[in-house]
C-alpha cells in the first residue's frame, strides 16, 4: 500500500508538494515538480527486514573553483529501519524510533547539530 498521493514536506520553512512518480514493488517515489526534492519509501526482505525512507534535495549554486560558473549539489537524508524477520513487533520497533527521534531534537536538535559539525 503507497503513501497518499501527493506527499508534501516543508523545506526551510517552505511546503513542497511531492506528487508520486514511480511505484514498483515494494517502493514508491515522490519528486517535486522542479526535480529538486524527492521523497522515496522502500522496504527490502531477506534475512532481515529493510525499511528506508529518503529525502533528497537539490540545489544550483556558484562553483568554488569557477564562480562565474554554476553547479547542481545534492544531499539526501535518511532513516533505516534494519529488523529482524521475527522477534520485534510494529511496536517495538515504533519504540526504538521514539527513542531515537527524542535524542535527535532534545534541546532544539543539539546532537544533530553537532553531528554535523563532525562531533561523535
């Protein structure tokens, strides 16, 4: 079952409406009208359960090396779920994220803000 359609995420304070492009098994995408976000859930089975959902964002800006130049840069962010095929339920993954997600934006995001800054 896809997510509904269209998806929207707010990127700098501005919301962006993804409407889904591709769907295929076990996994669907959603991409701005511009091409420069995109939205993509998928899940993989094996040994284990691998569940991803990714944001990616595109931007055009100068080159460093050549400023009268323009370049596209992108970055991509996101969260794996890497389960078990038995032994953890819905909830208790549900828990594990909660509990990711609270250390993540405790005191306005600090730890995400220094794990960009290269601490660990």
């Amino acid at each position: 079952m896809a997510y509904a359609d269209p998806q929207s995420v707010t990127y700098n304070a501005v919301p962006i409406s993804l409407p889904r492009v591709e769907t295929g098994k076990n996994e669907s995408k959603y991409t701005s009208s511009d091409g420069l976000v995109s939205l993509s859930a998928s899940s993989t089975y094996g040994r284990r359960v691998r569940r991803v959902l990714r944001l990616d964002h595109a931007k055009v800006t100068s080159d460093p090396y050549i400023p009268a130049q323009n370049q596209k840069v992108s970055m991509s962010v996101y969260m794996v779920f890497d389960v078990p095929v038995v032994g953890y339920t819905l909830t208790e993954a549900m828990y594990g994220y909660s509990a990711l997600k609270g250390q993540m934006t405790a005191s306005s995001d600090l730890l995400i803000t220094k794990l960009l800054g290269g601490e660990s």
